[in-house]
C-alpha cells in the first residue's frame, strides 16, 4: 500500500477512533434494531461490516465484566453531612418529636439519590 493509498484509507476511516466509540457502538446498536433509524450513509457502513446482530447490541451494552452501580459516585464531607440531616429531619417530623428550630414543613425536604 502506497502512502497516498493509506492516507486515503485513513481520511475514509478517521471518524473510527477511540472518541467516537460509545457514540458509534450505540448507533451500530441501533441500525441493527431498526436499519432505517440511522441516516443512509451509517446504513451502507454498518452493512459492510456484517457483524452479528447480537454481537452488536450487546457490545453496545458495555463490557460483560462491568459491576453493577460501579464505580461509586464520589460522595463529600459536605452532601453526607446534609443527607444525614434530611433523614433525621424527615425522621422526627414523621414520628411527631419535631425538635425545636426544627420548621414544621421540614418533612418536604427530599434527600438526594444515594449513588
């Protein structure tokens, strides 16, 4: 292969790299769900490639080692602190031992989501 012959492969192929994976896992995912839900270019692309089906959806799910709600959302000083105090408000206001300075409309504060 000539240089000329591979810059051209790689102008054809330059949109392939590690950036755009996620992106072109999920719409290969998608093509092969429904072949009209990705534009005709993608469409013409993809079949070219004849990979299975389930191949491409489930690379598109992520990787089969991956662990469930991992990794865990850095959580600081500050967010655990308030989170405690919600619940513990939230608590005292359901039990009916609201504590004093504490507002009698503090069960409408919601904690976050636990990550």
């Amino acid at each position: 292969m000539s240089r000329q012959d591979a810059n051209a492969a790689f102008a054809l192929t330059s949109f392939l790299y590690g950036g755009n994976a996620d992106y072109i896992d999920d719409l290969y995912a998608r093509y092969e769900t429904d072949p009209k839900a990705v534009d005709a270019e993608w469409q013409s692309f993809f079949q070219s490639l004849k990979d299975d089906a389930r191949d491409v959806v489930k690379n598109a799910t992520g990787p089969s080692w991956a662990r469930p709600g991992w990794p865990v959302p850095e959580r600081s000083d500050l967010i655990s602190a308030l989170t405690k105090l919600v619940n513990e408000v939230n608590a005292s206001a359901e039990d009916g031992t609201t504590h004093t300075r504490v507002p009698k409309h503090a069960s409408l504060i919601q904690p976050c989501a636990k990550g």
